[in-house]
C-alpha cells in the first residue's frame, strides 16, 4: 500500500499539466477558426479541421485562462500576440507547410 501511494503520486507529479478551457468556450473559439480557415482554403476543410484542432490544443495548453487570452488578445498585449502568433505559425507549418498570416 504504501509503495502504490508514492508510485501514483509520481505518476501526477511527473504527467505534464494540461489545463481545458470551459468546452463552450473551446467550441466558440474552434467553431469560429474552421470558417475562416475554409475561407481561405475553399478545398482543404480537412486540413482546416486538423489546423484548428492544432492551435485551440496549443492556445489552451498554453493559456489555461481563457478569460485572460481573451482580455489580453483584444487589449493587444505584445506578449500575448508574439505566443498566439508562435502557434499559429506552428500549425500552419504542419498544416499547410508555411507561416501563418501575421495577426493584427
């Protein structure tokens, strides 16, 4: 018993955090993105689809607050734009194979 406890504490202190936004939320943000990205890819919506995917897991790893994204990309902290930028740069690189457009 005693071994199970710090074999199980090992396992949460060592798994990485991966925090959720609310699934509204997250769905609002992905339901938005997959639009635009069919926008401007009139033939690849599945593409768009694993685009999407992309930056909405990475954005809410790496913002867990998705109030405070949400302040913070509206009051266009440069901090915040850099790392939204970074993602999208990201999944646009596996995606589609290049930068994403610059964000304004």
């Amino acid at each position: 018993m005693f071994l199970k406890r710090y074999a199980l504490a090992a396992i949460f202190l060592c798994s990485p955090a991966f925090a959720q936004w609310p699934a509204q939320e997250y769905k609002a943000e992905y339901d938005s993105c997959v639009p635009s990205c069919d926008k401007n890819n009139p033939t690849g919506h599945d593409k768009c689809v694993s685009y999407c995917h992309c930056v909405m897991d990475s954005l809410q790893s790496k913002f867990p607050d998705h109030g405070q994204i949400e302040r913070d990309f509206t009051a266009k902290v440069p901090a915040t734009i850099t790392e939204v930028q970074g993602v999208a740069n990201t999944c646009n690189r596996r995606t589609f194979g290049g930068d994403a457009r610059p964000l304004k």
